[in-house]
C-alpha cells in the first residue's frame, strides 16, 4: 500500500448508488407531473418463470422501486413446470392491457422454453427491456429514436454521461457482444459518436486493444479478467461483469467481483465502476425510466383523463391482476 | 510504373463480376430446383418513385437478373408526384399476395415521403433488402439466425468467403455506419468472430486504425478516400463506394471511382475489390440469392402444389399485376 502515491494516482469511483438514487429521484418527479397531466399511472408488468434465487431477489428489486417511484407493478409468478403457452397468453393480455405500459420477462427462461419466441411476443411498444429484435435494430440505426434500449447498458451511458466523460471522437472497447449488455453497448457509444470496437471470446489480442482504448466496457463474464496493465492511463472503466469467487475471508465464503480486476485498474483509470455498488444499481433506475418514457408515450397518444373519469379513477383501489397466477 | 516489381507485390483482385455470374447460376439451378419440388417460382416485387436515372437502372438490373435466373418480378412505378399512402396500399396488398416472396422499395425516395415509414410497411417477412429494423436486430444477435441481410454486405462477405479470406480471430474495420451498408457489414463480420472496428466521420484517426486492421470495408462516401500508405500489408480490401470524379479523358467528362485509391491500395493490399466490377455485380446477386431463399421458406410452410394445381399454373400465361400504377 502505497497511499499518498494512491491518493494522487488513482482513479474516480464512480459510484453507482448515488446515481441510480438521483434518478429515481428524477423518475419519481416525472411519474407525479405525468399524473398531474393526465391523471394516470404508469404501469410495468413483471413476469418470472420458476424460482431461482436471483431472479426473484432481481424481481424483488424492480418492484421495489417501482412503489419507491410510484410506478404501478403487477407481478406473474409462474412455476418451473409452467408451458410456454401461459407465458405467452400473459404476455397477450398485458400487451392489450391499457393500465399495463411496460412488460418484462425475468430472464434466464427454464429449459425447454424457446427465449426467443417468448421475448418476440412482448409487444415492441412495451419491452421496456429493450430485447425485441425491432427495438435492437432501430438502435443500430442512427437516423432513428429507438423506443427502449437495454437497461445495464443504458444505465452505464448515465454514469457515464453523469461523470463527465467525453465520448464523441474518443475510442471506445466493448468487451463481449450480447444481446442484453454488449451489443447495445456498442451501439450507444456508436451514436454517441465513438469509435466502437466489439471483442469478443474469439479476439486474440484484447490487452493490446484495450490499451488503445478511451473507454472500456467490460461486459465478458470472466472474474476479474482485465488487468490494469490493459488500460490506457486515465480510461473510463465500466465494470458489467457479477461474478462470485471463492473467499475464505467471508462469511458465506464467496465474493462479488467484476471483469474488472478492480486493484490493478484502480491506479490506470481515470474514471472506474466498482463491483457491486456500480453498473448494478443504475440497472434498475433505467428500467424505471424507460418505464415512465414509455407511459409517457401511450399517455400523450390517449390524451388526459375527463375531470370524472380522474375522480373516479382516484378512488379505485390499486389495480389487483385478474390472473390467477398473480403473485 | 514498375512492372516486375508490381507483378509480384500487388494486390489479387477480386472479379465481382465473375463471382456474382456464378451465384446467378447457382440461384438459377436453385429456381429450378424449388419449381421441381413445389411447382411454384420465386417472386420479387421492386417499387421505383420518381424519375431519377440512376434509380431506373438499377431496377432494371434487378429486373433483368430475375429474367436470367427465372424468378418473378413485379415492378411498380409511381411519379415522382405520388402519395405516401399509395405506396402504403401497393406494399400492403404485396404483403398478403402469395406470388410475392420479397419486396423492395428503391431508395432514395422522393423528398417529402418518410423513408422508415414506408420501409417498416414491408412485411418483415418478405423484406428482401433486410433494412427492416426487425431483421437488422435479428442479425445483431448471434443466437438467432436473421431472415434477411442487405445485399451489399452479404456480397461483400461471400466475396471474402469465396476468396479464401480467413475472418475468425481476424480485426476487421468497417468505414461507414449506414443501414444500408456499414452496419450490416459489421455485424455479418462479428457474427464471422472477427474483432470489428466501426469508423466514421467523427473518427480522428482512421489511418492508424486501418493500418491495424486485417479487413477493410470501405463505404463511407468519399472518392478515393483510403490511401495504400494506410493499409496493413496484405489485408483484405472491399471498396463499396460509387463516386463519380471528373475525368477530362472520358468522353463523358467523368470517372466512376471507389471510397479507396485503388492505385496506391493495389500493391499494398492482399485482396482488393475494383470499383467498378466488384462489390457493384454482388449486390443485385445477392438480392437474386435473398429472394429465392424467402420462396424457399414460403414453400416449405405452404407445401407443394397437388398435381393438378400444377399443370394447371404451367398453362396459366405469366402473372400480370393488377395494379393500374404497374409499369
């Protein structure tokens, strides 16, 4: 430990709490004006398929800041032995459901389960998570306005964007190409007017590339995978990976940490996320906005409530799912 | 001019004329091939507006290449006065018409008329350019496979393919970001595992990152923009811009060139495309290759016509469009 060489050297750690709390914030300001305006809520639908222990702490999460936000949420809880058919008759209902302006699906699927097909029935004007094919070319395209761009990476152009980092004319690495992180990744920093390099498993030279790099997204799945040695002296690092390893030190003997082997990144960078507490939390905030720009959408087409039917509406109680597999 | 020494370090230049006359052979035994199994032949649908010169020969190449392969055409042509909405209700009644596998709406469109509107109109299904947001999202996802993928770029990689260029682990960069070339073009390279760079006009130094870089496309616009001294020795070289220059020895005063200055490229580069002759012929291929692959998938979800229906379409004359707008 060397800390006043640390003190001066070290990187900006963007911390990704404060963020998401500021928008939330912000987010819970739009949902009261829009009610100001017209007299209604916006809602997000959440669908879980079995019981795996992240998927519903992540579901627990997204509801949570839904009533932090005062966001409505309606909730599906289905069990593993569930057929693709009642996944798909939900997603039917919510898509002609008018209270219902965002639904998401909690991925991963159980096996057997075609993902695809299910994520393809989520009307696109309501896939608040940015997955539908249409909603990932409109982003490809720069003389559109896509609907709904993925939340992690949406989230990290927030920190970004948040903490000053230039990004037009800079040269920017995406590590990994998904569908949910990477390649949307890619595509924002793109219309942001990066120049935008996607590796990937097959890229032979990744520490030689990164080293070039403005801005570096790590989005791999490998703990701890970038060295510091890697970065460019001063680069913007956003850490996506959540990756647990063993550590005898901790109770439940594991640990949380990123692609990024934080330590040896901290004295390179210039700005870095930390792992958890950066990527994590802004993941969440996004969907909530994406979920209050998409009511927003459906509320200007509907225009405003009569003045009855405002006063009527505010003296129903909360919206209870008529879906008996609500939960 | 240094013959010997140009003999044995230049560049191998790729025939796209040759190359493309073979795809029209194996699409033509491929037409043949579905009309044996299904009784029925593929259908393209080309809609021009206007009057532009350039426009019409294109369509007439398209038309033309359906001839020699035995595919179906349609071809629409509106003024240069004609509505949005009519092209709407031509597209429309294409959609629900069997005999139509693929549609394509020749760009640019009159001012006036919106582009994404009139694209997005085209059943994704039958939308043979791939510029539908739907099935550019679909190529950006490398677990799904995409119903169409724009023709120039497909061209350019079936290029690349039968040259024997190797892509896997290679770093490609792509100039030029559009729907219609840039992206799709890098997107088919990652979906090849090569490592891609997407440049554009707010790139500071693309030189330096041509130089890095295995495979080259260069579709960004400017005549003769990439320079020999920019290249890495030996890469692969696509040239997909048509510029035209003033060239006082022509007799029509003027020169079609490349985005690459093929001169100096030519003993620098490994491969290279001439312009013209090689990324121009590809593209009208493809779209002859785009479309019988849509019949295919067409036929095999209606299954083969019964023994009657067929001999009763072989004596039927060739399908004739209703449409009083038919040219």
């Amino acid at each position: 430990m060397q800390p006043l060489v640390r003190f001066f050297s070290s990187a900006r750690v963007i911390d990704g709490n404060a963020i998401a709390k500021q928008v939330l914030e912000e987010v819970r300001g739009d949902v009261n004006a829009l009610y100001e305006q017209y007299g209604r809520k916006p809602g997000l639908a959440v669908i879980l398929v079995g019981a795996r222990g992240d998927s519903q702490a992540y579901v627990k999460k997204k509801v949570d800041a839904c009533k932090a936000c005062g966001i409505k949420s309606f909730s599906y809880r289905l069990p593993e032995t569930a057929k693709q058919k009642d996944v798909l008759e939900i997603i039917n209902e919510l898509n002609r459901n008018p209270e219902c302006h965002s639904t998401l699906v909690q991925l991963p699927l159980p096996k057997g389960m075609n993902q695809n097909a299910v994520l393809d029935q989520i009307a696109f004007e309501k896939d608040v998570d940015g997955f539908h094919p249409f909603n990932l070319g409109e982003l490809c395209i720069t003389t559109r306005v896509p609907r709904f761009v993925a939340c992690t990476p949406t989230g990290c152009m927030e920190m970004l964007k948040r903490s000053g980092v230039p990004i037009e004319g800079r040269s920017a690495i995406v590590l990994g190409r998904s569908q949910i992180v990477g390649l949307p990744m890619a595509m924002l920093l793109q219309r942001a007017n990066a120049t935008v390099t996607i590796a990937h498993s097959k890229t032979p030279n990744m520490p030689e590339l990164c080293k070039k790099a403005d801005i570096v997204v790590a989005a791999i799945g490998k703990p701890q995978f970038v060295k510091g040695s890697w970065l460019k002296k001063g680069a913007a690092v956003l850490d996506v990976g959540i990756n647990l390893i063993r550590d005898p030190s901790k109770k439940s003997g594991l640990r949380m940490v990123g692609d990024v082997d934080f330590e040896s990144a901290l004295p390179q960078a210039g700005v870095i996320t930390p792992v958890p507490g950066g990527v994590g939390p802004m993941t969440v905030a996004m969907l909530m906005r994406n979920t209050v720009e998409s009511a927003r959408r459906f509320f200007k087409a509907q225009g405003p409530l009569s003045k009855e039917a405002r006063e009527a509406a505010a003296k129903e109680p909360e919206y209870t799912c008529p879906t008996a597999c609500h939960g």
